[in-house]
C-alpha cells in the first residue's frame, strides 16, 4: 500500500523499509507466544530510528516532526508495541529539544544519539494521585532513590530510566541506568492489548544517584506552559493508531484476496468481485487514510510551532490552539480506528475469528491505546476552551501514560 508522503518521509522511509517489513512478519509469532520483542528494539536502535529527531550535531538525523510521525505510522502498521515502546525516549528527546542549550542537554542528546533509549517510571498505582518515590542523602552523604512505579512502558527494553522523583526541595527529573545496582524491572503488565510493552513496575531500592543524573527541578502542581510535549505525546498514540487502522487495511485485502468462498453465494466465487466486500474494503482504506492525515496535520503545526519558537514569536495562544487542535484529532483518530478494527472482520466471517490470525489483535492494541488519555476529559477541555477561552491545564505530573 502506498500514500503519498513529502519527499523527505519517503527517503527515510526506504532506508528503514526492510526493517518494517521483517518486524511485520514476526508480529503474529510475537502476539501468540508472547516473546518480548528485545531484539528487534535493538535493531531499531542500532539503525538509528530512536535518534531521528536528535540534531546531527548529537549523531541523530535531525528530522521534522512531519517525516517522524510518517515513519512512526510505518512502524505502527508493522507491530504497533514497538512504537510504544520507545515513547518515553521520543518524548525526552522533545524534552531536550525544547530546553536551554546547555552542557546537560547536549550531553543527554548525545546520549540518545549514540542509540541508548530512555524508558519511564512516573506514575504510581496508589489510592490517590501522587509521587511516593524519594531522592534523600544516606548517612554516608550519597543521595539514594528509592519507591515504585507502575506503567513504565519501554523500561524493560531501555539503557537509562526517567524517574519521577521528589526531595525536600522540590519534585526531580531523575535519570537512572536501567542496569543499576538496585533497580528491578518487572514484567507485570496484564492489559489485553498492547502486551509488549513492558509497562508494568519499576522498583527502586537503595540505588545511588550522582548530582549530575538529577536533570531538573519542577512542581507537580504547576501547570505545562509554552510546550509542545503533550501535544506531542498524545500525537505519538495517533500515529500509532493510524498504524494500526493501515494494518487493518491491509490485513482485510490480504485475507480476502485468495479467498473462494462467499457466504450466501454456492460454489466458488470470489469475494474480492463482491460490491460488498468492496464497501468493507473502501471504507477501510477511507478510515486508514483519514487518521494518518489528521494525525500529520498536528505534526506540521508542532513543526510551525517550532520554528516560531526558534524565531521568537511563539505565543501562549499557540500552544494552546496545538492543544486543542491534538485534542480534537484525538477525538476523531480514536472512532475511526476503533471502526476500522472491527469492520474488518465483515471481510471474511467466522473464519476471520481464527486465533492463527490474531486479527482481533488490532482492536485490543486499539482499544488499549485510546485508553491512555480519556477522550472524554479532552472533549470536555475542548468544549471549555470554545466556550469559555479556557487553556488546557496539563500538569507536570501526568501526560505520560
């Protein structure tokens, strides 16, 4: 299937054509037996597809944000666990982006250029919202981090983690080796889709934590101002669900293609010559484009905003109409691919329910995706700010699940 993109996509999509594709035909191996997809991180990271938004000058490809969320949508079509997976790390690299050009962003940048990946322990799964986990000075004098997080997606496959953290100061952007004395990954996630993802718990004991790791100082309570990042990581779940409606697509064209049978039809006949079928498929292919452009149009104007920023003349009221304009392709991408998902099993019966397919896995992983950031929430934030010119109060602490 091919839908024409901006030359630059195109390029960097040819250079990353055969990996999509050899990830594509494991992903039904991976889905049934469960096998944690280690190796084909490591092959994404080692072509350089985790560094594509880091400048060349930190060894990335320095890419729009257009022709990222391209390639990402390529990948999400081929297992949409993956693009899950390195979120927190496309997420920090915007973090980086967006902040003073200094030694430590540089350094850090470096870092992800250099292929390492960053995974995430932010959330808690506590009776109330908050953050438990602790950074304090042992009697020796040496700062330790110790507490648990829940949902810490890509952490099982990443070099370094991002914690969430607090002192006796402030809430901290602490950054932890993966491998480091005291740290436990654990493979507890039990969602029904998206079960690769390694977003269960992260347990902190005892681990040591030099000054340097500590990358900023922040309160949960204020909220996200002049920023892209929530934009953009709730761009990061359309893309990949604009993935998966692709996938969608092209799973009901290649189930229906060699078929000889159709359900009230004697003999043989072919269901590819149905009108009917025709309609599934037309509307299918309808649903998959409209999600990858939507999900597009909200990466050119995270691009537009950037250039403005660099230039000088980005507003608040920038930020807050990317918001909202994320919020209101959320609430489309979402219904749209959530159709495209189910309608494909109108393409071939009872037969497309077989467990050797695993077609249903598209719904759970949809499914499972619209699930991270209530679309009714951001329906409402959208209707206030019609009504009332209310911005988006996005806080420090969430907007990673």
């Amino acid at each position: 299937m091919s839908i024409t993109v901006n030359a630059a996509a195109e390029a960097q999509h040819q250079r990353f054509a055969d990996l999509f594709e050899r990830i594509a035909a494991g992903a039904i191996e991976r889905e049934i037996h469960r096998r944690l997809p280690h190796e084909e991180v490591k092959q994404l990271k080692e072509s350089g597809f985790t560094a594509l938004r880091v400048p060349p000058a930190q060894g990335g490809a320095g890419v729009s944000l257009e022709t990222y969320f391209t390639l990402l949508i390529r990948l999400g079509e081929a297992e949409p666990n993956l693009p899950q997976i390195l979120r927190v790390n496309a997420g920090f690299t915007e973090v980086l982006l967006e902040r003073r050009d200094d030694a430590d962003t540089r350094r850090w940048l470096s870092v992800i250029g250099s292929g390492k990946t960053f995974g995430a322990a932010v959330a808690e799964r506590n009776g109330s919202t908050g953050n438990t986990t602790v950074v304090a000075p042992d009697g020796s004098g040496q700062l330790r981090l110790d507490g648990e997080k829940y949902y810490s997606t890509g952490t099982l496959y990443a070099d370094w983690i991002q914690a969430r953290a607090h002192d006796d100061q402030s809430d901290l952007t602490v950054l932890v080796p993966s491998d480091a004395p005291g740290v436990e990954r654990i493979d507890d996630w039990d969602g029904f889709g998206q079960r690769l993802t390694g977003s269960g718990t992260t347990r902190f004991t005892n681990v040591a934590v030099q000054p340097d790791q500590i990358l900023d100082r922040y309160h949960v309570s204020q909220p996200r101002r002049n920023s892209i990042i929530t934009s953009f990581y709730q761009t990061f779940h359309l893309a990949t669900l604009a993935g998966i409606a692709r996938a969608a697509l092209r799973d009901a064209v290649g189930f229906t293609q060699p078929r000889t049978r159709t359900f009230g039809v004697p003999g043989n006949s072919s269901p590819r010559e149905n009108p009917l079928v025709h309609r599934v498929v037309g509307r299918l292919g309808s649903l998959a484009w409209s999600a990858e452009q939507l999900t597009l149009a909200v990466a050119r104007q995270q691009d537009a905003l950037n250039h403005a920023r660099g230039a000088g003349i980005a507003t608040t009221e920038d930020y807050n109409a990317l918001d909202i304009h994320t919020f209101e392709a959320q609430q489309i991408v979402i219904g749209q691919v959530l159709e495209a998902t189910t309608l494909l099993f109108e393409v071939g019966g009872a037969s497309a329910t077989s467990q050797e397919r695993r077609l249903d896995r598209h719904w759970r992983n949809a499914r499972t995706l619209a699930s991270h950031n209530p679309a009714i929430q951001r329906e409402a934030v959208i209707g206030n700010f019609h009504l009332n010119g209310e911005p988006h109060n996005e806080r420090f602490g969430h907007g990673y699940a």
